[in-house]
C-alpha cells in the first residue's frame, strides 16, 4: 500500500463528505477510492469511516487522524512546493495571527496587494490581543511586538511610534499635564491595558533625550484588554491612555484626541513576525515574511 496516497484519498473523502465526491476530484474510480480507504483502516486497525447508502460519518479516530495527518500533508505540500515551484507561486492556506490595531489598520488595508501577488494562498487571520501559542493551535506565523520565545523562529520587521492622548473635554475638565509625574500628582485618571492572558496592567513609559520615566501608583479606574476598546476609551473622554500612533492619528485629525507630552515619548515599539521552526521553509510563510518586511518599510518611510 502506498501509504501517503491513501492518507491523501481520505482526507479528500473527508473534505468532500462522499466517496463519489472525492472519486470525481480526484479522477479515479469509486470503487478504488473505496479500496484505498479500507487498506487504510487495515493498515492502522482502526474504523475511519461509517459508510451508509445515503452518507459517510466520519468516526471519532477518523476526525483525530484526519486533524493530524492534513497539517502533515500540507506542510509536504509546502516542501514539495520549495523545491518544485517557483518561490513566487505558493498556494494553499496561510494562518496567521495578530492584534486588532495592526490587523484593522496596518495588515488589512494592504491585503489586496499581497491578493494581487499571491492569488493561490488562501489567508486564515485570526485577530487576538492575545499570544497565541503557534505551534500547538497550528498557526503558520504572527505578527507580534515580542521575541521572547526561544521555540520559535522570529524576525524584526519594523517600528511604530507610541503616543499619549486624551479627549478634549477629559483636558478641558482635569488640565494638560506637561510632564509624566504630574499624572499621578495631579490625580489624573488613565485607562489601562492589560493582558488578556497574564492580566498584567501595562505600565506607562516615558522617554525624552536620555530621561526616563517609568510612572507607579497610576489612577486606573477603568482597564480593558483590547487596543480597539482601549482607544474608544480615551474618545468617550474616561482618562489618558498611551497607544499606538497609528490608531491615534485618525481620531487626533478629527478633533476627538489630543496627543499630550509630545516631547516625551516612549522609546518605539519593535515588530516581529514569528513563525514555528517547522515553518522555516514554507514558501507561505516566506513570501509573507517578505511582504510584511516590506509594508512596515513602507510606513517608516
């Protein structure tokens, strides 16, 4: 038996849900689709399918076989992809994971060039203010400002400038502060974030020539742990918030922001994309990596 070919024939009955489906897809007859799979389930001693003149069901071994084998088949296709096509011709499913800012602001908006580019690699975004753990949710790469995980493969892509804002009536009925302290002398109330994993409240930083400014004892009365939320926060006027200038611009353009403490402001954050060792020679991943390097040049520049 050849073993891949069977894994292959029935993953494609799985995907298609019939053996007359996955017969016609894959150009073969019925009836030798039907043998693949039943060398299959001898070869492992195990049913892999119900069969019934009206439908296949997939049993329980057969989803938890079928779950491991097709990223083990795709990441074939990725190899054979390396070696066989062109680095400019990847196709397949792309998973990627990243924060709401940088997803709604920086990666979506510039999607339909890298469509245009890569029109055979399907993209899966997940969009999470969490850190996802790639290698055991199986998620090709992520778009992330830390590099602190030794399992993985990461590289600097780029920078994005930090700002601290406020709506104009919060400063009309608190005062401007015009230095970092006064925000905990004078009272002043900051909206926090925090992790949705850790729960660990980001701390406010500061930055002006060679001073720096850490603040403790910071008034939060109200934290959220989503950067969207966390910028709506500030234009309902509930306190001072420090976010990424990016998602500050639009709102300060339109008069619902003010950037407070210009001179003194946090050192950039870096941006990484990360991706499983297993990855490494996806062209997927590759050619993403690239296209990201390159859009984050795009906005320094």
């Amino acid at each position: 038996m050849d073993h891949l070919q069977a894994i292959r024939i029935f993953a494609r009955v799985v995907e298609t849900g019939s053996f007359t489906r996955a017969a016609l897809s894959l150009d073969m007859p019925n009836t030798t689709v039907s043998k693949w799979v039943r060398s299959l389930e001898a070869h492992l001693g195990v049913k892999l399918l119900e069969r019934s003149t009206r439908r296949v069901t997939v049993t329980t071994d057969g989803a938890a076989y079928y779950e491991r084998t097709r990223f083990l088949l795709s990441e074939l296709d990725d190899v054979e992809a390396t070696l066989g096509r062109a680095h400019g011709s990847p196709r397949g499913a792309l998973r990627i994971d990243t924060g709401g800012s940088v997803a709604s602001n920086i990666l979506i908006p510039a999607l339909p060039s890298f469509r245009a580019t890569y029109p055979d690699i399907q993209l899966l975004l997940s969009v999470t203010d969490r850190t996802a753990d790639l290698i055991a949710e199986n998620i090709d790469c992520a778009v992330r400002s830390t590099a602190n995980d030794p399992a993985l493969v990461t590289q600097r892509v780029g920078t994005l400038r930090w700002a601290t804002v406020a709506s104009p009536s919060y400063l009309a009925t608190h005062g401007t502060p015009s230095h970092p302290r006064q925000i905990v002398d004078d009272g002043h109330s900051v909206v926090g974030y925090f992790s949705a994993s850790s729960g660990a409240v980001h701390p406010l930083r500061f930055a002006c020539g060679a001073e720096r400014v850490t603040l403790d004892g910071v008034r939060n009365d109200v934290l959220v742990s989503e950067s969207n939320a966390h910028l709506a926060t500030a234009t309902a006027g509930l306190g001072i918030i420090q976010t990424l200038e990016f998602m500050g611009l639009p709102a300060i353009a339109r008069g619902e922001l003010v950037s407070i403490l210009t001179e003194w402001n946090p050192e950039p954050l870096d941006v990484y994309v990360a991706y499983p060792p297993s990855r490494r020679f996806s062209t997927k991943v590759l050619v993403f990596v690239d296209w990201v390097k390159a859009l984050f040049a795009s906005l320094g520049s």
